[in-house]
C-alpha cells in the first residue's frame, strides 16, 4: 500500500522513472561533465540532456520543471513534503511567508513548477512544494545567520532556485554558484528572465580560488559528490566560510556514503560545527551541518542530531 501511495502522489513522475529503471529506455542522449570518478550522484546524463534541451528550445525552458528526467533529480519535492515544509516556516511567524507571496511565488511560474493546493489562514494557494523548501531553508538561513547574509556560496545550485528565494527574502550582496558548466547557463537564464535584488555569479570550481565568504550552502549538492571533489570544494570554498549550513545526505551510515567524506573527516577539516536533524526527514542519514550561527535560535527550532 505505501508503494501505491506514493505512486498516486506524483503519477507522472513515477510512471516515467519505472520505465526508465525497468525497461532500460534512454530518454535521450546522455550528457555529462565530467570523467565517470568524478562524477556526483545527479550527473547520471539524463539530467545534463534535460538542461541542454532547455537551453535550446523555448518551449523545453518554458517546461523544464516538469520533465520526468529532470524532476529525477530536481523538483521531485511531494505535496505531503511541501506542507510539512510550510508548517514549519508559519510556526516561526517571522514574516518569510508574506514575503514570499509578493515575490518568490509571484516570479514561480517559470519554468513551470508542479503546483498543489495548500491552505494558510483559511485560503488556499497553489504553490510548488519544491519552492516551499527553498523557503524553509531561507527561514533556517534568516534564524541563524540574521537577514544582511552578504557574500554567498552556494554548492550545487539546480535552476538556481534557493538563489532567487534567498536574494527576494534576504540582504544578499552577491551570490557566488558552483554547478557544471551546462547547470551554470541554465542558472543564468532563469535568473536573468527575472529582476534580482543582488547580484550573482556562476562558476565552476575549476575556474576558482580559494576566497573567503560570509556562508556557504549546500542542498545535498555537496553530500553528494564523489570524495575528490569533495576535498576540493573543502580546500576552496567550505573552509573558507565564516558561516556554513549544509543538508547533507552522507558521511554517517547508508550506502550513499560509499567513496565521500566521513563525518570524522569533515569535523577535522571544516570550522567547528553542530549536527542537527533534518526536518523533516526526507533519508534516514540526512543531517544538517551548521557553523557561525545563532545558537539560541538553534536551539529553539532545531533538534540536535546524536551522531556515532
């Protein structure tokens, strides 16, 4: 029964992703950034044909969000995950929501987004619950960190959505964006068809020094890299940050920790960090990574993680 249940959340999604699994039939051509050991667990080659296409054709930008392919990777956020991400934002009542419909999902029609109907003081909005995580994250970011973010990092950036959310509901001066080189054009074109507060810049972590950041944030993104990759992104960017927050879904148990970066070695190479739990809990070895932060807020709205 659970099995039909989360087919019949997202039908679309998982009927195309059960073809692709069990019948072996490529979407398209595969496209890929980098050499098979260095390669994260999202660049699977589905996911850079989808964002090629879109940067080719009008119509494939107009629709990306709702690509099985790309939804695979991204904006595969369920409605149930959604409220749950909403219920945690409104409990807060530090005004993000609001915000957030004069801009975020005023600007969420590009590309667009699955939408469900979710309900706040007796009326229903349509909202994309992928987008309703992108604004717990900026309620987390705005908590701890405090609105005036400065000079941003982020690892791992998609279309460039937690980038809008954050540069519409926090101070952001500039964001700096790692992603492949692919990922970066299609980050710059969804950025650019909108009006930014700040400014941003995309980048690979080729075409990067070392250089020191105000904080740096990852979506899974850096988890998910292989173990080389990650010491380079430690090396440039993360040891760099007088801040971090990281969702990370690696270096405890499970086997997507195989070939990273434990959790002993990021506690040796990282500024000195607290563990908290993901909520809500989208794997059983997810945990949050956070350092320079405001620890009563901490420990108001988060929940430390017990760690081996």
């Amino acid at each position: 029964m659970s099995k039909l249940s989360n087919f019949l959340k997202d039908p679309v999604l998982n009927f195309n992703v059960a073809i692709k699994r069990h019948l072996s039939l490529p979407l398209r051509q595969k496209v890929f950034a980098h050499k098979v050991e260095f390669r994260s667990e999202s660049e699977n080659g589905n996911y850079g044909s989808v964002v090629v296409e879109a940067l080719k054709n009008q119509n494939s930008f107009d629709n990306f969000k709702r690509n099985p392919a790309y939804r695979e990777i991204l904006e595969h956020v369920n409605q149930d995950q959604g409220q749950k991400y909403l219920d945690i934002v409104l409990s807060r009542n530090d005004g993000l929501f609001d915000a957030a419909l004069e801009s975020v999902f005023e600007l969420d029609q590009v590309g667009n987004p699955v939408k469900f109907n979710y309900t706040v003081r007796n009326r229903q909005y349509l909202l994309s619950p992928t987008t309703l995580r992108y604004l717990k994250v900026a309620s987390d970011i705005n908590g701890l960190f405090g609105s005036q973010v400065g000079r941003i990092a982020e690892v791992g950036c998609g279309y460039g959505g937690q980038a809008l959310v954050n540069d519409q509901l926090l101070q952001v001066n500039t964001a700096i964006l790692f992603d492949l080189p692919f990922v970066n054009s299609l980050i710059s074109r969804y950025l650019n068809s909108m009006l930014l507060n700040g400014a941003f810049r995309t980048t690979t972590i080729n075409e990067s020094n070392a250089e020191n950041y105000d904080l740096v944030i990852s979506n899974y993104a850096f988890s998910e890299l292989p173990s080389a990759l990650q010491m380079i992104y430690i090396k440039k960017v993360l040891a760099c940050s007088k801040c971090g927050y990281l969702t990370m879904n690696s270096g405890l148990l499970g086997n997507r920790s195989i070939g990273k970066v434990s959790l002993k070695q990021l506690r040796e190479l990282l500024p000195s960090f607290e563990i908290y739990e993901e909520e809500p809990n989208t794997y059983q070895f997810n945990y949050i990574i956070v350092w320079g932060h405001n620890k009563s807020f901490a420990d108001k709205y988060l929940t430390l993680k017990q760690t081996p």
